[in-house]
C-alpha cells in the first residue's frame, strides 16, 4: 500500500521534473497535530507519530525523526521501503543538508509551501543557493494521488465562555492592538491555531485531541478579520464579533484578500509560525518577532488555573478508579493494551465538562513502554497480565482546562534491583525538579538536568526533554517554556515566568525491556523576592497516586520521603471527598505512609 | 586627558566623514587580552577591564560592557565623559543595534578591521545595510592620534619542551594534515594565537599574563607558513621548523602574501578568530569550522595533566605561605590591597619554572571584592585589616602549566548570619557542581545552575558564569568550555568531554559590601560507562584550604562534611612535605576535620 503511493508520488515528481520531495508533518499553521486533511507525512510513509519528515528520492523514501520515534519508525515501517533517519537533535532540520549533498546542481526540490514556514524556507535556500537547486511550491500535489482525501474541517464553532476562559476576547485584543500602536505597524497577523482560538475565546475540533479550529486571524487598530468559513459560526456569535469589530471571511478566502489588505502596510507575525505561501501573499513589511498571543496565553489568569485544578480532581478520580478496575480485573483475566486504554477513556468521560482525550493514550506493557511515543494498535495489541511494569501516559480535554499525566505501575511478580533502582531514580529526578527553586526568566535548557542528576549517578538518562508547557482547553503541548536539553529548542530557551502551566516527565527506558516515566503538571509561582531577583518553584497540580511497589527505599533521602508522604497525603485530601469508601481505602493504602 | 584623547578622535572622525567609530578590546587575533599595542579601547576610554566595546560619535562615548564589570567602569570613567551601555547579555553585540538606531541614512562608520571577525562584520552589517550606512576600514586611524604607541611585541621566542607539551609540533601538525586532506582542501589557516603557541610548541610574551606569540600560521598538505618575526627565533628553533617543512615569513608580509598563496585554493579555517582583514586577502575558497587545534588543545595529555599538578602543589605551597605571612602581618599592620597581591606574587616567583602572573590578581577587601574584575590600583588601594572579608582570586603561569585559584577568607571580628549564609551557599555550590556525574557531551549551559540551586534556595545568585576552560602554560581563560547560563556564549553550547580542565567558581556579590568566590581548576575523568552513554565527573587539582570561619556548618549536609574533611586531607597530604613544621601545623590547624 505504501510502496503503490510512493510509487504514484514518484510518477508525480517525474511528471514534473522533480528530484526530491519533502514532506513534513504539519499544516499550514504550523501545528504539531494535525487535521485528517494535513496527515500527508503517514499518508505516504505509514508512520504515525506527531514529528517526522518524509523525504522521497527515485531511490530513496527517507524518515527523518528524532529517538522518541526510532522504535516506532522501525515497527511502523518494517513492511515498507521507508527507511529510518536518525536525527541527532529533535527537530532539527538535517535532512535538508541530506538532500543537498545527494542531489545534483540544477536539480528540483517539490514542497507545498503552506506546509513550511518562512525560516524554514530561509533555511533550505541558504543550502538549495549553493548548488542552484530549484523549489517548486506543488500546493495540489497531493490531490492528484490521495484519491479519498479527507476535507479540510468544518465542525461548528463554540465560543469558550469567560467562565473558563476568564478574559475577555475585547481584553485580549486590546492588548494586541496597544502592541501595534506602540510598534507604529498596521496589522498583528495570527497563523497558529492555538493563539486564534485563545485570542478569540473559541473552539471547535478540527485538530485530532485538540479543540481547535483552522483559521487566520489579521488583528488592526480597529478592525480585524478572521479568516474562517462562516456557516461554522452560530449567528450568535457572529453579532458577538461584529460587535467588537471583528468580521469574518471564509478560510480559503485568504489568499485573495491578503495582497490588498496589506499593500503598504507594516505587519507584525511570529515567523516561526507564518507559512511561506502567506509571506509571499503579503505586500506590505514584516516585522518579525515572538507572537504577543503566545507569550501572553503561556501565562495562565486565575480562572484558568482553577479550572485546571478542578480538572486535576477529574483525572484523579477517573485515574484511581481506573487503576482500582485494572488490578481487580487482571486478576480474573489478560487485557490487551488496547482494551486498557479505552477504559481509561471512559472513566474520563463520566466526568463534568469533558470533551475527549488530549492525545493517544500509551498504554505501554514492558517492552513496549520503552516505545516513547506508543500507540497500542486496536488490532492485536499486546496483552497485560497481572506481572510485571506498565506505563500509563494519558491527558484529556476538559471545557475547564487540559491535563497530561504519567504513571509506571508494577502488576505484580518481583521487580528486579535494576528496575527499582531505575524508577527510584525517575521519581527522586522529579522531586528534585519540582522542588527547585529559581529566578525568574530562567531558560529550560539550564534547569532540565535537576530531574537527570540521580539518574546521570547510576549511569543512566533518557533521550527526550523534561517537559512542556500545557494549554487550558488547549494544547496538550503548549508552546514555548518547557525543560529540554539543548538550546536549539524554544523548550530550551524560553525563560520560566510565574503562573505558567508545564510538566515534568523524567523517564528512564530499555529498549524490550521497559519504560519508566513519572509526570506531573506543575505550576510555576513567586515564592521569593529578594535583591538577588524574583525566585519561582513549582507546585504540583495532579493528582494520582504514585506507585511505591517499586520504590528501592534505600535510595530516597529524608526529603524524597518527607516530599512523598506530603504528596500522597495531598491526592488523598482532595480525591477523598469525591471517592466512595471501597475507593478511598483503597487509595489509602496505595498512599500509606513510608518511613 | 581621556577627553583630550576623544577630543582628538573626533577631529579625526570630522576629516574623515565618519559619525561612529567602533573601538573593540581586541587585536587581529581576536584576543581576549592583548598586548599594549592593541590597548586602543584602555586608551581611548580610561577603562581598563578585558570585555568592552567603545562606541564614539558626535556627542556620546559609550562603553558597552557586561555586568561583570559595572561597577568598574563606573569608578574608572567617573571623571571623564565615557558613559556605561550595560549589555543585557555578555559580549552580546548589542551596541550594534543602537548605533544603526541613532545613526541617521547614509551615514558612516569607522573601525579597524583587523580588529573584528568575519563573523562579526557580517552581523554589523546585517543592520548596517538596512540603513545604508557605510563601513570605513581605517586601520591606520590610531597612528595618528596615539604618539607613544607600543610598537607590536617583539620578545624572543623559547620553544616549548616536550617534556612540557607532551606532544611533539609533527604529531599535531599530522592530525591537522589529516583533517585537510579528509576535507579535500589545501590549507588551515590559524589566526588564533593559543592555537598557534599550541600546534608550533612554542612561547614568549607578546601578551599581558600569557605566554603567546604574535603569529598567523598557514599549515597546507605537505608545507607550512608561520607568519612570525624571523629575528625572533633562535638558529636550532629555525632549523627544527625546516626539518618539519615550516617557513618562517615575517607577521607584516601576510598581507601581501596571502593573496597569491591562497588563489584558488580551499582554505579551512575558525571563523571566530579570522579578522576581516584576513578574510578579505584570501583568495581562495573557505570552509569554516569549529578550530581543530582549539578543540585538540582543550585535551589534555597525560603529560600536561601532570604538569598542571606540580603547578598546583607550587600554587598550594605560595598560597599557604602568603596566606601565613597575610595572618601574621595584618597583627601588626594595616596592609594595601595593592602590596597583598605584589606579596603573593613574591611567593610565587619563588617557585620552580615561574614565569608570571597569568591573570592581573584580584584583592579585593570588603565592599571591592563584589566589583568582579577588579584590580587594585598601584597607588591609594584600599588598606586591609585584621577584620572584615577579603576575595583573592589570582593565578600563574609556570612552564608546566597554568593556574587560576580564588578563596575568600575571613580576618577577623564577628561574619554576620548574611554573610555566612552566602559563604556557605557558595561553597555548597561549588561541591554540587564538581561532585555531578553527568553524560559525556554535556553542555556547559546544561550544567551551570547546580552551582546555583542552594543560592537559589536563599534568594541568592551570581551574575557571571561558573567557569571556563584553563589552559596549559597557555591561556587562563582558554576556549571553549565552561559554564555559562545561557547558550549565546561557546562556554555554554560546547560540550564537556574527559580529560580538558575547566574552574568552578561560584561567587555572591553585594556591592559596597562584600564578595564572595570560591575556585578550583577541575579535571573532567571517565567515571562510568554503560549503556546509556559514558559518564565524566570532575577531580579537583587546586590544593589550598578552604577557610572555615565563614560557614554556617548547621547548613551542610553529611556529604558536604565528608566532601570538606576529604578535600581538606588532601590539601594536606600533598603540601604537608613541601611545608615546614610551623607552616604544616597551621595548615592543619586550618584544614581541622569538622563536625
């Protein structure tokens, strides 16, 4: 099957006269999950983790992904001629220099530039330039091979009320609009989807676990236009903008109305997530910097942070009942990975508010909890048993906020000492990095290694970074703060400000073997101010017990146990009142006190 | 006479047309300290620190420089015009950006380019060329305003022994013919003088603290130039360097040379360290890259980690007899900061195969030691007493290596609880910094902050970063390691490997009041290798107490205890032999096991 579409893609590029096609796995907004639509990268390669980029040659279909996806790649593709690239830092655009290096001077690149954005374009001609290689924008490529291709969404719009929002879009928008007086421009153009839906208190589900919806939005001093089919609206909320002078345009309008709009005009837009199709549809001047609605969203108001709270109290209680139906019933029979994570699902649904999963759940039993970025297949899953090491990574969409979570259990048997000593030292990794204290506007990359050091003492690490922001009602990955390990990722330098929301995930993983990893979302507060700065630490908001059977006590500090017995008595104080008595006792008991 | 000096500039700049003139703190070779020759910023600014940029135009001289030296320049241009630009990050370029701001259209600039990198200049002109505003090369701008002008060094030049180096100039001249060869090119072209000192073993003292030669070396295939005073080598040194098919031209015919050595030619090169002037003579084609030499040299051998051993047992021993002689004089008399730092020289010359001071020595008392690099000065320095706290961080340069030591010690009276927090916090910054186990490939930036996190736990903090690589009889501040907080710097993007020597110097600074800094030059050895990566962890090689007057000992933990008594049998185990009776029993008594 995906020898036959590659087949058809190379019949394409040869009609055309091309040498090389890239195929990345975003949208036009540059988004990391993507609508049915967009999925061109699985499409042609079989692959379906969320970063990849699929390079088709005459010869060659290469997949260049980061070490999250390797095993994933090798599982996914195994039956295909798509080979795995190894790509040493996440993300980091180095099949470009690849595919340079193969091909000949004078030779074509083919790319849909709705799918990359202005520095990524910048890039690949600072290395096409050297050798005269040519790129040929083929927005309709796909059309012409992808015979059943789903639509662009087109699900109805609701309008994320101030109750959970807890700023107004007029709010919102003022502050745009005071940016673009001060900068003397025009126009504050929006292409991410997560910034449009927070910008203009919207949602809907056009994005896979996400309640975004595709649109543009060009902010002015007075006026501003959504770009976003309006039969999506209700006429509700079509008075309601009209009245803060919004108007609406259909998406696919965009193209048209830009080049006026903006003739002349100064535009300010985040390059890293403008699309090179919209740059050149501009006419005006660019000033380039790190979206105002990005900055502004990462840092949460109260609303948000009690929404996110009450939702913490939802997953703790679906993540205990679950947990309570999966030792019980394990005792009775095997369950597929599959099976495991629906279940999962449907404690989560019970509850007020919520909308769906906030990404594929992986349910990882043993070996294949090393898989990073797991996804149990439907169809023969692996099957659980009531022995060995699970790892449960799950979050789910609620109207009052979003929420990520991780939790290894053992289910039963020894554990082995290198295990234990492994899990002990994700969870003091953790402890150490939540209890940091720092100053403000610290980047990720300089505090990521407090959660690596325990581990680093016994010879081991992992090979993602520490965490990422979170959204409310939003991105599962929010964009820019998180902990990462280099400083070529916004992860990495982005400073930590108060009041934002982020997880931290240390893990630990042999390949067949297992997967160990503890997450926690954990909100950043002022705790000091002296005249060396403002200092923050983290609090942490989830609430799910964290399983002791394979804690090496041995290895935990007086403050590892001071810090665990605080916690569990914490999950227990706020889970108590909404559990029934077989519940709580049995949460008690998987919180008792450890000496 | 400052004003006089800038007075006479701008006349200069008035002939000229030119309405900014860019005055770096470097030479040709992009030094960090430079001979007398090239101290055109000291001159023409009164400021004497090692980082600093001099901007002037019309109406403004502004000295742009980082936080480290604040407080210096405020006290060395209070009388003259020459007004302080605080660069938000170290040696960002920020003032470009200003000056292209208050620059009108079609304006001009002046500077010398051999004063600044290819990389630098393509920066400048990046917001040069929006404005169209000119560069004007004018390297011959000083000559007419400097009478009295050093002439450029001229020093007789000593090769460096084997017994030294540990490796002979054929061998590394192999591995750099090697890399040209593998790149298919011709040449590789150094401009960096460490790296010319290393690769040709040799030495003088072109430059203040360093044992350098002013040189550029054209290593190709099978020949090799030195650009490099003839008359300054001995006959055997010249003959060495024919037997090994290396000419000898003199430094100024560079210029006229480069151009035909260089046609059609694939030069490899380290763009950070080639000056513009140089760039534009070369002919041929570049390719940049990282400066194998500089990365070669950052290891060490075994004979030059010897080496630096027998400089620390010298260092230790110089330093326990000042520190002896500071305690008993200060009985009898107050005593100059000035005559302090002159003393402990004293005690180092004394000392096998001395050479110099690598560094100007820091002494500061009270209130001065917060000012970061400060130097007393010859005449009125600050009088020391039998009370308060006192920072000496000073080095050596001895021909078997190269030293760099800071301890902060208390004279007398009673430390306030303030104080002692702080001393303490530093010093539990320092044992967790070289007590990590981290991943072979670690980053500086990575690493920095676990200097930080106990200061960080009081609201406390240090504005520079928490070391740097050190070299061997070379450079006291040698590229590229280190520790750094943020990843715009090389000492924090490069990665720690085994075998290179960095400091850790964690410091506390309270301006008018105190400063705090406690340093070690460390090795970085293999300490585990397992299947998730090798493992590196520090030995530290400074020996000098660590005074204990100034710890609050209720904030150590057991493992900072064991780590202090441990240090401290070590100090006395190596320096009690090459002590006397009285100075091993007040060392011991300095060095007693602590609770």
């Amino acid at each position: 099957m995906i020898t036959e579409r590659i087949g058809n893609l190379r019949a394409y590029m040869h009609s055309k006269r091309i040498h090389a096609f890239i195929i990345p796995s975003t949208d036009p907004h540059q988004s990391e999950y993507v609508a049915d639509h967009w999925k061109l990268r699985a499409y042609f390669s079989g692959f379906t983790g969320s970063a990849g980029i699929l390079v088709v040659t005459k010869d060659i279909a290469a997949l260049w992904t980061d070490s999250r996806y390797f095993l994933q790649v090798e599982e996914e593709c195994k039956n295909n001629e798509v080979t795995l690239y190894k790509q040493s830092i996440p993300h980091a655009p180095e099949h470009i220099e690849w595919i340079c290096n193969i091909l000949d001077e004078h030779s074509s690149i083919g790319l849909d530039y709705r799918q990359f954005s202005k520095a990524q374009i910048d890039y690949i001609q600072g290395f096409t330039r050297l050798k005269n290689i040519e790129l040929q924008n083929l927005p309709h490529f796909a059309k012409e091979i992808w015979t059943n291709r789903p639509d662009v969404p087109n699900h109805s719009i609701t309008i994320h009320p101030i109750e959970f929002s807890g700023e107004s879009t007029a709010s919102k928008l003022k502050k745009v609009k005071e940016k673009i007086k001060n900068q003397q421009a025009d126009f504050y153009f929006f292409s991410s989807l997560d910034e449009i839906a927070w910008l203009f208190n919207m949602r809907s589900k056009d994005v896979d676990f996400t309640p975004l919806v595709t649109a543009y939005a060009l902010v002015g001093k007075k006026t501003s236009i959504l770009f976003c089919d309006k039969h999506r609206f209700s006429a509700s909320a079509i008075s309601m903008f009209q009245e803060l002078n919004i108007s609406i345009h259909d998406y696919d309008s965009i193209a048209a109305m830009l080049p006026s709009l903006t003739q002349n005009k100064i535009i300010i837009t985040d390059a890293s997530s403008l699309n090179y199709a919209t740059f050149e549809a501009v006419r005006g001047t660019f000033v380039f910097e790190n979206s105002l609605a990005k900055e502004l969203k990462a840092i949460k108001n109260t609303i948000e942070v009690e929404g996110v709270k009450k939702c913490m109290l939802k997953d703790g209680v679906a993540l205990t009942k679950f947990f309570i139906w999966l030792e019980k019933e394990l005792e009775k029979r095997a369950i597929s990975e599959y099976e495991i994570g629906k279940k999962l699902e449907g404690f989560r649904q019970q509850r007020e508010h919520y909308i769906g999963e906030s990404f594929a759940a992986i349910v990882g039993y043993k070996g294949n909890g090393a898989i990073i970025h797991y996804t149990a297949p439907k169809e023969d899953s692996t099957m659980v048993s009531n022995e060995g090491i699970l790892l449960v990574d799950s979050g789910a969409q609620y109207k009052d906020g979003t929420t990520d979570i991780t939790r290894t259990v053992w289910l039963g048997g020894t554990p082995s000492e290198e295990l234990k000593r492994a899990y002990t030292s994700v969870l003091k990794g953790y402890i150490e990095l939540e209890q940091l204290q720092f100053p403000e506007g610290t980047a990720g990359v300089q505090i990521d290694a407090f959660a690596r050091a325990y581990l680093w003492k016994n010879g081991l690490d992992y090979p993602h970074g520490t965490g990422h922001g979170i959204g409310s009602f939003g991105m599962v990955h929010e964009p820019d703060q998180g902990f990462a390990t280099t400083a070529t990722t916004k992860r990495g330098t982005t400073p930590h400000l108060a009041n934002q929301l982020t997880t931290i995930e240390p893990g630990c993983y042999v390949a067949k073997e297992f997967g160990i990893r503890i997450e926690n979302v954990v909100l950043s507060r002022i705790i000091n101010k002296t005249k060396f700065g403002v200092f923050l630490s983290f609090e942490p908001l989830t609430l799910c017990y964290i399983d002791t059977n394979l804690i090496d006590f041995e290895l935990l500090t007086k403050n590892d146990i001071n810090w665990l017995n605080n916690y569990h008595k914490h999950v227990i104080e706020l889970l108590g009142p909404l559990l029934n008595k077989e519940e709580l006792k049995w949460l008690k008991n998987k919180c008792k006190m450890t000496h």
